[in-house]
C-alpha cells in the first residue's frame, strides 16, 4: 500500500520565500552586470577629447595681497603709488598713531641716554673717591709705620739706658755696703733707674698708641675703599636702565605696529586708502608679484581629471591681441562654486570647480591686467612628463 506524504503550510511558504529572494539576487547581479558592460561600451566607443575650455583670471605669483590695518584708524602719510615696485620690509605707509608712539619712542630714548650719563657720571665718582681712599691707606700705612719703627728704636735706646742704670746701681749698692760711698750717692743711682724706667714705660705706651692708631685708621680706610668699589659695582644694576631699555623696547614695537609695511616683493596694484581717510574693509592696499602672471581656469569637476601638470594651454581675452601660452603648474586640491560668468545666457551658475594654475609664458604683456576675466583653453593632448616647476 503507497503511503502519501504532505507538507505543512509553513513548509510551502518557506520554499516559496526561498525561491523569491534568490531570484531577485540573480536580477540584481545581471543588472550590474550589464550596466558596467554597457558603460565600458560606451567609453570605448566615445571620441577622445582634445581640449578642455574654462573661464579663467590672470593674477600674479603668489596672488594679490590685500595690505590692511586696524580698521577705523587712518593714514596719516602713504609712502608709494600705484604701479610702484616695493621690496619686502618697506614701508608703505604711517598711521595716525605714528606721532604719538614716535614722540614715546624718543621720551624712551632719551631716559636711557640720561641714565647712561648719569651712569658714566656716577662711575667718575666712584674712581675718584677708590683713589682717593688708595692714596690714604698709602698716607697712613707709611708715615704711621715709620712713627711706629722710629718709636720702638727710642724704647729699645731707653731700655738700654734702664739696663745701664739697674747694672750701675746694683754696682753702687755694692759699694755702699762697704762704706765707699755715701747714701746720697747709691740714693742718686735709684733715681736714675727710676727715671730711666718712667722713659721705657712712656716710650712703650707712646708705641701702642702709635700702632692702633695706624690699625685703626688703616682698617677705616680700607672700609670706605671697599664700600666705594662696591658702589662703583652696583652702579649698572640699580641705575634703572634695564627698565628704561624694556620701556623702549615696549615703545619701539608700538611704534612698528603704526607702520604698514610690505611683507615681501611686489608691484603696487590698487590704493584703496589715502592720507587722511580711514581704513575699511578693503584694507589700504593690494600688491602682487607681477614678474610671473598666473591664468587661474575654473575647470569642470567632472572634467578635473583629465588635467595634468605641464599640459599646454591657450589664454585669450579681447584686451590682448593674440592668444598667450602657458603651462599648467598646479591643480586644486578642492572643489567649490564657481565665482566667473561667461557671456551665455543658458550657461549654469552653478557649477563646482576645481582651479588649474597656468604659468604664462610671457607674463610682462598681462603684467598690468591682473583679475582679467580670460577663457582658458588646455590642450589635453600634449604630455606633462617633462615639466619642471
């Protein structure tokens, strides 16, 4: 007997969802499939292109730097013209603020030069009390000495004398006790000795106060030479020109900040600010590096990728009279709105860009035409390989 089998109907849903959701993976490989298929068609199949158009501006190396100052304040005195060359460091031009920190610049100036000759004044000093405190040690420690030398040679003479007159009395003493001489006599040889002795102490005590007096006097003179070499010493440090020279360091560089001057080389391109007017928004100036012009091309995002460094190019403009030449030396790294419009009416305004730099080959022709509108056109089929920047 055959036996019959059925499935539950969750096992018929479960092989139908099975066999739905691998037919949609098969659909969604082909389609992949065949769309990059028919994009590699068409790529092989489109012409290669030749040249690439974009709008463009001339501008010099490095761009145009717009050279401002605090806003509101004004030019008191501009130092350069429109179409001026300017080295890097000049100045261009002086704020109103320049007197007033040049007059605090010059009160600086002028502490320090009193300072140092106040300094110079004290030092003079200084040397003439060291002299005159070396020239008296010299006057008391040589005549003292001699004093003291010519004093121990007259109690050494009375020290003798004491010493005779002790030898004769004791000689006398002798003599009396034999009867030779009389008591008046031996009394007379005592009071010698005792004259002789009062000389020896006076003598003596004469020296001591010699040589204290020569130490004491030395010790007070070698007290002020030390104190005056000391003040000759401090002079420099309490003088208060270290102070003075950081209040004209301080008064130099407020000064610098009401001086405008050119950060490096360049051609004086526009002057927005004159004497007497204030500065705005615009700044005071613009320059630029005018010996090497730029053509700066706004190229098509989609079309970025086809640029390389050291391709060709074509500029032209109605201001010049034939086509310039250059070579494309840098390529953007970002992409953004494009800022120029041609004459086209139905052109977009909206555009993303990428700017390509093209160094022009003979930049003294455009040298005055800097922010130029031009059209650029880049010649895709000359090679990079060999550019140098």
């Amino acid at each position: 007997m055959k036996k019959s089998f059925f499935l539950p109907a969750t096992g018929y849903l479960t092989i139908i969802g099975i066999i739905i959701i691998s037919t949609i993976i098969i659909y969604k490989i082909n389609a992949k499939n065949f769309i990059q298929e028919s994009q590699q068609i068409r790529e092989s199949s489109s012409p290669q292109r030749a040249r690439i158009m974009a709008l463009g501006r001339l501008e010099p190396k490095g761009q145009m730097l717009s050279i401002a100052g605090p806003i509101g304040e004004r030019i008191v005195r501009l130092e350069v013209e429109e179409g001026d060359w300017v080295k890097p460091g000049q100045i261009l031009a002086y704020l109103e603020t320049y007197r007033f920190h040049s007059a605090q610049r010059d009160l600086a100036a002028s502490r320090i030069a009193e300072i140092k000759e106040q300094i110079e004044t004290d030092k003079l000093a200084a040397k003439v009390q060291i002299q005159q405190s070396k020239a008296q040690i010299q006057q008391i420690d040589q005549p003292q000495m001699l004093q003291s030398q010519s004093q121990k040679a007259s109690l050494r003479s009375f020290q003798a004398e004491l010493a005779s007159a002790n030898r004769t009395r004791d000689r006398y003493r002798q003599l009396y006790a034999e009867g030779a001489i009389s008591r008046q006599t031996l009394e007379d040889k005592e009071l010698a000795v005792r004259q002789a002795l009062e000389r020896v102490n006076q003598s003596q005590q004469t020296l001591n106060q010699l040589v204290r007096s020569r130490n004491t006097n030395l010790q007070k003179a070698k007290v002020d030479l030390t104190y005056t070499q000391a003040n000759l010493a401090r002079i420099d440090t309490h003088s208060g020109l270290a102070s003075a020279i950081q209040q004209l360091k301080s008064a130099e560089a407020q000064l610098e900040q009401s001086i405008i001057r050119s950060p490096k080389a360049g051609k004086i391109l526009k002057i927005f600010t004159h004497p007497g007017e204030a500065i705005s928004q615009q700044g005071v100036l613009r320059l630029g590096d005018t010996r090497t012009m730029y053509a700066v091309a706004e190229v098509y995002e989609t079309d970025v990728k086809f640029v390389n460094l050291g391709q060709r190019a074509s500029i032209t403009s109605p201001a010049f009279a034939k086509p310039l030449t250059g070579k494309v030396t840098e390529i953007g790294q970002m992409v953004f709105k494009n800022n120029l419009l041609g004459d086209d009416p139905t052109a977009r305004s909206d555009v993303r860009v990428v700017e390509v730099k093209i160094c022009l080959d003979q930049s003294q022709l455009v040298a005055s035409l800097s922010q130029l509108q031009v059209d650029v056109q880049i010649d895709l089929s000359s090679t990079g390989a060999l550019y140098v920047p």
